[in-house]
C-alpha cells in the first residue's frame, strides 16, 4: 500500500466587521469550508510539533540513558 501525503491547507486571513483577525478556509470550488479566529489557530499551530522536531526528539531520548540511583545503607 502506498502512503497518501497529506496536503497543507492553505489559510486565507481576513478580519470580521468587528475587527478581529480571521483564518478562511476554502474548498477546491472557492467556498469557505471553515472560518477560525486567528488567535486560536495561530496558538494551536505553534503548540503542535513539526515532524523533524518529533523524530529528533525521539532520537534523543532514546540516546539518553539513566543511571541507576546507589542504595545508601544504614547503621544498625
């Protein structure tokens, strides 16, 4: 089986008549498909990982490894 990339979505931004900064996504015929506020999506952007963050990350952790803490003993 072959893997199927999955595409970027590609945002428009726009501001309301409020005046607030908007994110529109649009369908492959031109029509919204979804409108978020820039301030939300913006924020869950940056609290995702990209996949070369995730991988060396991986990487890392598996290189790092813990020494066993020593037993103290006691004066009996």
């Amino acid at each position: 089986m072959a893997a199927t990339k999955k595409k970027a979505v590609r945002r428009t931004t726009l501001r309301s008549s409020k005046g607030t900064k908007l994110y529109a996504v649009r369908n492959a015929d031109g029509t919204f498909k979804d409108i978020q506020s820039y301030k939300r999506a913006h924020a869950a952007d940056l609290r995702g990982k990209s996949k070369a963050e995730a991988t060396t990350a991986k990487k890392k952790k598996k290189t790092v490894k813990r020494k066993a803490a020593k037993k103290k003993k006691s004066k009996a």
